[in-house]
C-alpha cells in the first residue's frame, strides 16, 4: 500500500546514505529491512546482494572465511532473487494484451 511504499522509499534514502558513507552493515540492515517490507524489489535486492558481494570480500581479507561465505550465500541468494522478479515481470509482460 501506500504507506508501506513511503516506508520503502524512506529506507532507500538511508540505505542510499549508509552506503554514502561507506557503512557496510548500516546500509545492509536498511535493505533487509526494505526487502522485508516488499522483497519484489529487484533494485534494493541487486544493491543489498552488491553489498554482501563488498562486505564477504572485505571479511575474506581480514581472513574470516567463514564470515565471508555467509555474506557470499546472502548476496547470491539475494541476486537469484532479483534475477526471479525480472524474469517474472517480462513474462507477465508477455502474457498482457
């Protein structure tokens, strides 16, 4: 509805500042968050799957693997998400006269 779209919007406004500045997990949690709200969101899917993608290299590098392949199931998760709503909506397009 309309109030959970204003929601959303306000979140990707956060998301957008977290991300700004760098705060990984900050700007991850707006996403989640965003996505609980409405997880048909192919933009905020593919922006929260890219910043698992950052935070699961960043992890590796500090050498905590396991850490990393979390964030890396999360981010692939995430994308086979949105890579599902796209597909979804060309062929809803296709099925509409």
């Amino acid at each position: 509805g309309i109030f959970t779209s204003a929601v959303a919007s306000r979140r990707m406004r956060f998301l957008a500042r977290a991300e700004h500045d760098g705060d990984l997990s900050r700007a991850i949690t707006f996403g989640e968050r965003t996505l609980a709200l409405d997880p048909t969101r192919t933009d905020v899917l593919t922006r929260t799957a890219t910043l698992y993608v950052t935070l699961a290299h960043a992890r590796e590098q500090y050498g905590d693997r396991r850490g990393a392949w979390s964030d890396a199931l999360r981010a692939l998760s995430l994308a086979l998400a949105a890579s599902a709503q796209s597909l979804r909506a060309v062929l809803q397009a296709r099925d509409t006269p």
